[in-house]
C-alpha cells in the first residue's frame, strides 16, 4: 500500500459566485458564465472536471509512453459532457451532475496500430481521475463548522 | 429537460508531464510534482477534481443561499482524498483513483443552527460534481485518432 492523502482549499471570494482554490501554493479561481449566475472570472467546477479529466489522461500517457514502446510525439484530448441543468435547479427529479462524457484520444506517433490501441486500453484502465468520475467514490462530510 | 454540453480540450505540452487544457478561452496547466515525476508547473489532474469539487460546492452555497433563507456572510472548504499510488504503477490490485474523499465545511453566518444544517444537505445533494464524483458517469471514448 501506498496511500497518498492529496489536498485543496476553496474559499468563495467575497463577490458574486467566483470561488478561490488553492494548493500547494497553485491558486485557480472558477465561477460561472453570466447565463448561469456568475461573472465569468474563469472556467466552472464542471468544465474544470473535464480539465482534470483530459490532462490525467495526457499524464498517464506521457508518463508510461517508453515502457510500453509507443513512441508519443503528440498527445490531445476533446472531451465534452452533458449535464441536464434542471437537476441542478431543482426543477426535475435527475442527477444534477454528469449523464455521459465522451471523449476522443489524438495520438502523434508512428508506433504500431495495434499496440496503439493497447495504450489506449491501458490509459484508459489506468487513469485516475477517470477511475474516480467512471466508478462511486465515498465522499465524507467530517464536520460542518458555523463561523 | 435542459441539456447543457460543456467542452474541454487537453493538450500535452512539449517537455515533461505538463498539460495545458482550455475552456473557452480559459487556461489551466496541470502538471506532476517531482516526486510524481514532473516539474511542478502546476496542481496535478487529482488535485484538481479537489478544487472542482469543493468550487462546485462553494458556488451551490453562493447560488442558492438567499432562496434558502440563509444569510451567508461566507464560505470555504478544506478537502483531502486518499489515493493508493500501487494503483496507478501497476504494482497491486487496487482502483487508480480516489478511495474516499473527506471534507469540511465552514460556513459564517448568523442564520439558525439548524436552518444552517438543512442548508448543507441541500448542497451536498445538489452539488453537480459532487454528484458526479459519489456515483457513477457513463465515460466514452468516442474515437482515437492517430497522427
């Protein structure tokens, strides 16, 4: 075993819904586009997602390129999602979060086919972030601490 | 039914482990620290679904608090989740990503104790990464292209 306990903070800042996380010292501010309540100072918890999402893949894929002999001269990722908006509103009995996400793989290497395809297998086997929004993660309210 | 589809491209940047993804016009590079074996250029993919997931919340609370009858004057969450690295490296039989995520809220208001509790469940039940977090989302590699 090998556990690592991975951190963050987010603190809403004090205007409108713009929100502040911060870790190790790295600080990204999301909030929502003007037709979703926002103003718009930086992408949303969602679209970060898919973010999270695209570049742990492009990690894996950088990361295990030479042990699995694919020689990687390029790595991209389109991803999109779909989330139906009344969940979140409360306007309809569906999960407020995401129903499907697709993605496509853009691979620049002159290795094999088939051993492509089989990197392909194993980045999307070995992902993290994949593993963590594909399968159920058990998410712990600790404490609820009124300021 | 509302569908929205948000979108999100992730590219590998030249060197390293470094990925630089974009949501219209908006940038994030994600990288590995040295230990992870990268350079350090920026939170890592799982440190990122953290900020995602504690912004998503922090935004639910901002959105949602006057309509709810709370009176918040403020708003942060701490977030820590658990990952056995031998997942990722191959080295055991275990998921890649999150185990557990645990998490804390800090709410400053004046509103009642127990008004200020209702509040919490609502956002963690509404919360739409959250949700995508806890339970399961369809992943779909639509194609893989190779250049």
């Amino acid at each position: 075993m090998a556990i690592e306990t991975f951190k963050a903070v987010s603190r809403k800042l004090p205007e409108g819904l713009a929100v502040e996380s911060e870790v190790r010292g790295f600080k990204i501010i999301l909030d929502e586009p003007k037709e979703l309540g926002g103003t718009d100072k930086g992408m949303n918890p969602v679209e970060a997602l898919l973010c999270a999402f695209g570049s742990c893949q492009s990690i894996v894929a950088a990361a295990f390129a030479k042990a699995k002999g694919i020689n990687l001269q390029g790595f991209w990722v389109e991803l999109e999602g779909d989330i139906d908006l009344d969940g979140f509103m409360g306007k309809a009995d569906v999960r407020p979060g995401f129903q499907e996400i697709r993605f496509k793989m853009h691979i620049k290497t002159d290795s094999p086919k088939e051993k492509v395809e089989e990197f392909v297998k194993f980045i999307e086997k070995t992902c993290p972030v994949g593993d963590s929004i594909a399968n159920e993660v058990k998410l712990v309210l600790t404490d609820t601490i009124i300021e």
